[in-house]
C-alpha cells in the first residue's frame, strides 16, 4: 500500500482525532445541548430589506405552549393587538386575532398562505407530507382538494341525504334503547362518535357499523384521538427543537405506530371494497369507489388512497363528534334554552314528525344553538395552521416566508366588536342570521360571518357542507326527543377539555328524558338503509 504525503497524512491523523472527538458522549451532548439553547432564548426581531419588521410580540421563544394555549394566546392579543408573533423554538408563527386580518390574508392573499408548515410530528412522521390536510400548497394537493370536492361539494352532499337521514335516526333510537327510555344516565361519547364515524364511513367506503361494540368503533376511534393528542400544533417541543427529533422517544414512537395503523385500517377497508368490485357486487358510489376507478389516470399510490381515506374519516368523525358533545355537554345548565328550542320545533313541526334536512331554514333557532356552540365551543381553536410561501409586507408589517399562519378560532370568537357579551352562550345572537356556516364563510365583510369553526381561505375545511347537515340532524333530532338533563352531582365541565389538537369535552353523563310519546312510534318506523353493508364480520376476516 502507498503511504500518504506527510502533509495529507498530518491532516488524516487530524479528521481521525476531531471524527473520534465528535464521536464521545460528551461531545455529542454538549453539541445537542448547544442545539436545544439555540432554539430557546430570547426572540429575534427581523426585519425585511426595507425596514419592515415582523409583528411585535413576546420577548422569548418557546419549546411548547401548555394546555388550553388559546387562553395564552388571547391574553397576549390584549397585549399586542389584531396580529402578533412569536417564536416557538426556531418557528416564526403569525398569530391572526382580527376577522379582517384573517381575511385579508388567508382568503383575499390565499395564493401566499395557503401552504402548510412542515411539523415533525404531524407532518414528517404520521402524514409524511401526505392526505390532503398535510400537503404542501401545491399541485398533488390541487389534485387532492379535486377529488375531496366531488365527493364533499354541496350538490354531492345531497346524494347522500337518506345516508345521514337513517343515521341520525339511529342515533336517538340506539340512545333511547340503550338508557331504557331515559332511565339509566348515559356518556354520549361513543353514541356521537359512531354516528359521525359512520357517515364518514358511509361517504368514504360504502359502509357503516352495527353497534358502538363495533370491532371498528373500537379501533377507528382511539386511532382519531391519539392523532388529536400527538398533532396539537403548540403542544410538541419535539416540533419546534431540532436536536430532540433526534431522540428516540415515546411520542416519535407514537407517530411512527400511529401512522403504521392508520395505513393497515383504513387499507383494510379499501381492500374489502375492492374485492367487492372485482367480484363484481354492488357497491354505493363512495370515495374509495371513486379513486380506484381513477387511481391510474390520476397517478394515486396505495399510500395515497389510504392516507386520503384516514384524512375523511379520522378529521370529520372526531370534529363533528366533537360539536355535538359540546353540545350536549351545555343543555342541562340552560334549560330556558331547550324550553325555547322544544316550543319552535312543537309549533312548526308538531310531534307528529321530527325534523328533516329540508327543515333547517324552518328552525332558526335550533340553527342559532348549533352557531352558538360552534362559536362557543369550536373543535379547533386554533384551526389548521397555514404557511407563507413567499415574502410578504402588511400594514406595515413583515411575514417572511415559511412563516406559521395561525388562525386563532378562540379570540375570533370571543371579539366583543363581533359577538356582544361573547363568554356568555346565548343563541338569540344569531336569530336575524339566515345563512349556513358555508354562506356565511363566503360573505365579503369578514365581521358578519357567523364564526371561523371550519377555517379559513383556500384550506377551508372541504367538509362543511356534510358537516352541517350532520349537526342540523343530530341535535334537532336530540331536541324533538328529548329533554337533556343533569345526572345529579354530575355537571358537564364546560372549562376545561380533552385533546391538545381537536377538543372534546371532559366524559361525562347525562339524562335523556323522551319528550312525548310519539318518539317511540317514530323510532319504530325504519330498520335499515338499501345499498350499504356492515364490515365487522369481514373486517374481522381481513
């Protein structure tokens, strides 16, 4: 063998020393230490090449914001005003607190903020840049937002009318059997859990559940929650300190078992449904049916198809369960407010026959509760965050690109400008408001739209239109059969909440007294829907 030169020997001896050096425990700590107290510290106030600065701000940087951050972040919009920033490690978020702030950049300037920070846990781990809620703002998302459209879009939605039509129906029967007519106290979780779960399922794969001691129930639901637990975008030091992504740690792990099950699940159910096209059965029109139809013209990958599957299924089911436990949660402490939504739907309806989908505008104030415990209450405080794609100057004001858009629901909600008196729950605010929350999400004048529950902008949620209708069946549904009572020294905490992304209330337990006799003869009027099938038996199999 030729021996090296004597100078690059000298220098070979030395890469050898500094890589050995570089390799000792004390080395690597101090180089991971060095790293953490990078991203923590005090702010860094930039400024663009003309001056602009960035929003003011808190004086430090953050690893994570504790639970209940919106309370946090209402707190410092007192402090700084309509929009703010502040550092979360390395990050830059730009906090919106104002309805014209909020649309003047995420709807009317949704070219530059329609994209989505790249989180290690959300994104990089359990989506990896993946179903259509972590994509970048760019073509396979525009592809993405094409398909959810024509399965989601309002016209689509009507098809499936008699889908969430029979269960809602078997919401209030499976409810009212399962408490003995009232008698026994019940925690509505899993009742409002399956019931969404299962029109999503419905929308997605052609499917439902038979009970809440469903196999998928017990599987899809936690999979939903342990998402809403590892994905809250304040709560993951592990998101915003570099050198801690390096760690093998119990919450990676969890994102990395997470994605695993989301991929074997919802794979699952699409294998059943493609063998039931090969073997040339029927199945309903439904998403999957519609990308495996399309999945070579539209270059979709199997991990694609799943993750857009998981994206329908673990986000409708978990928000909109959300909504109508928060509602629930809230009718034992105003029993003036079901006094008055049991006299609308007796003089309008009767109890004859209880409310349709056509009946909406004919119930104003049962639309004004659920806009009040929407506003109230959104499953998401915090919405989806956007991000900035380029450089960007307003009022002053400079966003750099990469920036974190945030969308803060809680202080939007809560503007005494907008919503007079707004931490009290009342109704009556919104009796002259005839629009849905999808009309209302489009109107021009940013301070007469009902609340920001669903987003905002480019990203806005592709779900709203089903998702309303689902709610509107539910809790008029709820109200013609019952009234919604206290379990004796069991109030509903309305305060604090479960989840550090999507929010549910505490468990709780509550009375459902039917309301008249005519519920049971209703209840006994259906049994089952034409053109679904149940999957446990063959989920079960697979």
């Amino acid at each position: 063998m030729h021996s090296l030169p004597k100078g690059l020997k000298a220098q070979h001896h030395s890469a050898i020393a500094v890589s050995r050096a570089l390799a000792s425990p004390g080395i690597i700590l101090s180089i991971f230490l060095l790293g953490v107290l990078l991203s923590l510290g005090f702010r860094k106030n930039l400024t663009d090449k003309d001056g602009h600065p960035i929003p003011p701000g808190p004086p430090l940087r953050y690893p994570f914001l504790p639970k209940y951050p919106e309370r946090i972040l209402h707190r410092w919009r007192n402090q700084y005003g309509p929009i703010f920033s502040v550092w979360m490690g390395n990050q830059l978020f730009v906090v919106l607190n104002d309805p014209v702030v909020a649309r003047d950049l995420l709807v009317v300037n949704g070219s530059n903020f329609s994209s989505r920070h790249n989180y290690f846990m959300k994104n990089q781990t359990i989506l990896q840049g993946g179903a259509i809620t972590a994509t970048p703002y760019n073509d396979t998302w525009r592809k993405h937002r094409r398909i959810a459209n024509s399965i989601l879009a309002p016209r689509a939605v009507e098809g499936y009318s008699a889908t969430l039509d029979y269960e809602a129906h078997m919401l209030i029967k499976s409810l009212y059997h399962d408490t003995e007519k009232g008698a026994i106290p019940v925690n509505p979780a899993r009742y409002a859990g399956r019931y969404v779960l299962n029109n999503m399922l419905s929308v997605t794969f052609g499917s439902r559940t038979g009970s809440v001691a469903d196999p998928i129930i017990k599987r899809a639901l936690p999979l939903g929650n342990e998402f809403m637990k590892l994905t809250g975008p304040w709560s993951n030091a592990v998101d915003f300190i570099t050198p801690l992504q390096w760690l093998p740690t119990s919450t990676r792990s969890r994102g990395r078992a997470l994605r695993k099950e989301f991929l074997e699940v919802y794979g699952t159910l699409i294998n059943i449904v493609k063998d039931r096209m090969a073997s040339g059965e029927s199945v309903p029109d439904c998403l999957v049916k519609s990308l495996l139809e399309c999945q070579d013209q539209e270059e979709l990958s199997w991990t694609d198809m799943c993750l857009l599957t998981t994206a329908f299924a673990t986000g409708g089911s978990h928000s909109t369960s959300g909504t109508i436990q928060w509602f629930l949660a809230f009718m034992p402490s105003h029993p003036e407010i079901q006094a008055k939504a049991h006299e609308e739907l007796d003089r309008v309806l009767g109890r004859e026959n209880w409310p349709t989908a056509e009946d909406e505008k004919r119930l104003p104030y049962i639309r004004a509760i659920i806009k009040e415990v929407l506003r109230c209450h959104s499953p998401f405080w915090m919405a989806t965050p956007h991000a900035s794609d380029r450089d960007f100057v307003y009022r002053g004001m400079y966003i750099p690109a990469k920036t974190v858009m945030m969308l803060n629901c809680y202080s939007l909600h809560h503007n005494e400008e907008r919503y007079q008196d707004p931490f009290n729950f009342n109704p009556d605010r919104y009796l002259e408001d005839n629009l849905s929350s999808t009309e209302s999400s489009k109107l021009a004048d940013a301070m007469k739209r009902d609340h920001w529950a669903f987003g905002a902008g480019r990203r806005i949620c592709p779900g709203m239109p089903i998702a309303e209708k689902e709610i509107f069946l539910a809790v008029s549904r709820l109200l013609w059969a019952f009234k919604i009572q206290p379990v004796a020294g069991e109030p509903p905490c309305l305060d604090e909440y479960e989840g550090y992304s999507g929010r549910t209330p505490l468990p709780f337990r509550v009375n459902l007294e039917p309301r008249h006799e005519q519920v049971h003869r209703v209840l006994g009027t259906r049994d089952e829907i034409p053109g679904s099938f149940e999957l446990a038996d063959e989920f079960l199999g697979h």
